[in-house]
C-alpha cells in the first residue's frame, strides 16, 4: 500500500494518472492543461490507500475535506486500452428485479463494481407494487434490455437544465466509454396499420404510449407502467388501457388490463394507455403483427454497455443547474477525453466521519480525479462498492453502505479483466 499524502487541486490530476498507470509525459501535459481551469470550489484531496486488483485497474481510498467536513469516498480506476479490461452492465436475472452489488459482481465474474442508475423502489399508487426496475436504459453485452421512463416519472434528485432519464454512461463498440443519449426506435405493423412503439420494459410509459414487454422484463405486474403522467409521477393510474400477447408473430390474446407473471421467450406483450390502448385494441386474436425495436445513440458507433445516469460534467466542465446546497452520499461514473479510462466512485455511507458531498461537489471531484464527462448515479443507501482483491475468492462491499448492509438495487457497473 502507498504512504498517505495529501494533493491539492493544482496537482490532483497528476495523481490521478499516476494511479490509473497513464503517468506519461503527454499524460502529465494533459492533467496540468486541466487542472489550470479548476475552480475554487475544488477541495483538498488525500490519498489514503491504493492498490492494483489486476494490470489496469486500481482501487484507492481518499478523503475529500469540504468547508462542512471531510468525505471519505473510494475510486475504481479501469484503463480500457489493456484488451483484458472491459465495463459491462451489473444486472440480475430480468430487468424488474433487484440484488445486492457485491452478488452480481460475483455472479459475472467481475473484479470490483459500483452500483448505478436510480429505480423505482416505493409506490404512492394503491395496489400498485414497485418493480424495482431502473428509470433508465440498459444494455448489457450488446443485448438492449429497457428503455427509458418520462423524465418526471424518474426517482432521485432534480437533473440539470437539458438533461433526461434517456442520458447514459456506457461503452462503444469500439472500446471507449463515453456519456450519451439513446432514442426508442421501434413499431408494430399488422395489416390494420402501424403502430409507433414509445416503451420497452419500463415501469412507466409516455401518456397514449404503447410499450413492449419481452422475457427480460421478468414476472412482475405491468400495470405500474400505466401509472402517473409526463408531468407527476403520483398522478393516478389511467383507467383506460389495453393488452396484446404476441406468440411468434400472432396475436395470442387481448385484454382490458395489464397483466402479470413471467413472458416465454417466444413471446411479446404489447400494453398501451389512453390513445395508445386505442391503437391496440384494433388488433384481434389471430392477426399476425411484426414487433421490431431499436435503441439508438446520439453518439457513434453503437453502445454495447449502457446504464442510466444524470450528467454532472461535460467537455471538462459541471453542467449549469446543479445543487450547491444538499450534501448527501453519492456514487458517480466519469471517463476520460479519450474515453480510454473511466473513473467509479462511491462515497462512504453516512457516518460522522464522512458528511458527503453536493452534486457540485461531485462534479467538481470528479474532474479533479480526470472524467472529461461524468454521470451522477443513485446514492444513499443504494450507494455500493464492490472489490474482489488479489487472492480473494469473492467480491465483498467496501463502503460501509448507509442502510448497515448492502441495499438490493436494480444494476451497476462492473469492471470486467479477461472477460473477452
């Protein structure tokens, strides 16, 4: 382990390529270039453990002293130029479920992991359960598993001006990672026309929206995704739904309600609301239809990896409209200009010796660390990092998580070496 010592602002950057093995010289030139635009608002950062899981991937401790206290936090630093290094999407079996980190970073064979996007862990509507589904997209090893809820429809703190739940942190086919925006593109055609597609397994769709449900989204009730509105997440369920199953092609049945209970893999549930149950209830069992959907990215080539994520940092510098005044435990995801070296961090659970940190803050600390772009992920007791050191059998969570034990949460980000 590396003595302690503390790095001011100035030299913040520098340390941080040192510990993610890109202390070169064009890197020194690079980090100095950076660090000269930081703000006042960048606090003191101590080191004060770091440790080298695999060749790329480091795990450091550090403290971060705020005018309120000091914050304890822990960074996972993966360099994605060695070909052993990899991020994929933390998820369990089906996308309406939840577990805790550690489980799932164990369960696919990951070194370390962070939890991710926020999700729909309570209700407001009578009857209704939470799914435990995230509020935004997902994709895990090329597979497109959800799209994204309405922004308003979204759990967690307020997002800056311009940014929505569809705002991802993920990796391209091409190897680098990056923060990006992903649009649904999808339909059902059937000789009785098209049908535009607005949802794919999410817990809560556009009003007169049509959503699809396929074997991803697992057993869990799908009326929730008829609940609340554009603009409340609280507001009441609609009243006016429809229901399509589609087996290979043919409509199999229709109702007036959402149903429940695990979807074959050789079939599609079709659920619309308002003018969306309109367009549904033309088709009949026996017609044959054809489902296709696509999640598309602003940026190129297309992600393999995608979880949802409230961005914080863009081209180097905190997005306008983030909260100055709420310090509160927090999890973050950043990469580098390249998108060759990301950056997890997960802050200390709530305890007197670490008082968190504001989304500024958070920003700030993560362009100090070297992110050109960051995300803010869910924090709380959702806040988790996991590390399988060298010579351990399993992953173990690392952080004191605020709840007293790990929180199941809907998915998270683990750093994968070998895995391709």
């Amino acid at each position: 382990m590396r003595a302690s010592h503390l790095v001011r602002p100035s030299l913040a950057l520098l340390l941080a390529a040192g510990l993610s093995t890109l202390a070169t010289p064009a890197g020194a030139a690079q980090a100095a270039s950076a660090t000269t635009s930081a703000s006042a608002a960048d606090s003191a950062l101590t080191v004060t453990s770091t440790e080298q899981l695999a060749p790329g991937v480091t795990y450091d401790s550090f403290r971060v002293d705020t005018p309120r206290g000091a914050t304890v936090g822990y960074l996972l630093t993966a360099d994605l130029r060695r070909n052993k290094v990899s991020l994929d999407l933390l998820h369990p079996d089906t996308v309406a479920q939840r577990q805790v980190v550690s489980a799932m970073t164990n369960a696919q064979g990951a070194i370390a992991g962070v939890n991710g996007d926020f999700f729909n862990i309570s209700e407001t509507h009578a009857g209704v359960a939470p799914t435990g589904s995230s509020s935004g997209p997902e994709i895990a090893d090329g597979e497109q598993l959800k799209f994204a809820v309405p922004t308003a429809q979204r759990f967690g703190p307020g997002l800056a001006p311009g940014t929505s739940t569809r705002d991802v942190f993920g990796v391209g086919a091409n190897g680098r990672a990056r923060v990006d925006t992903l649009s649904l593109a999808g339909e059902v055609r059937s000789r009785k026309g098209t049908v535009t597609l607005s949802g794919l397994n999410q817990y809560a769709l556009p009003v007169g929206g049509v959503g699809l449900f396929t074997a991803a989204w697992g057993a869990a009730s799908r009326v929730r995704s008829t609940c609340g509105s554009d603009t409340n997440r609280n507001d009441p369920c609609s009243t006016h739904t429809y229901e399509v199953t589609v087996r290979r092609g043919v409509v199999t049945a229709v109702g007036q309600t959402p149903g429940a209970g695990a979807i074959p893999a050789d079939t599609e549930v079709l659920v619309g609301r308002e003018g969306g149950a309109d367009a549904l209830d033309d088709l009949a069992v026996g017609d044959r239809v054809q489902v296709r959907e696509r999640l598309a990215s602003a940026g190129a080539p297309k992600l393999t990896f995608a979880v949802g994520g409230a961005p914080i940092l863009r081209d180097g510098a905190p997005l306008a409209g983030l909260d100055a005044t709420t310090a509160a435990v927090r999890s973050a995801a950043g990469v580098s200009p390249d998108g060759r070296t990301v950056y997890l961090v997960a802050l200390a659970g709530r305890a007197p010796a670490s008082v968190g940190l504001t989304i500024a803050e958070l920003a700030d600390l993560m362009r100090t660390l070297g992110a050109h772009a960051a995300v803010n992920l869910d924090g709380g007791g959702s806040t988790t990092v996991a590390v399988r050191e060298p010579g351990q059998a399993a992953a173990t969570a690392r952080n004191s998580p605020s709840d007293g034990t790990e929180r199941a949460v809907a998915n998270g980000i683990g750093i994968f070496v070998g895995r391709h």
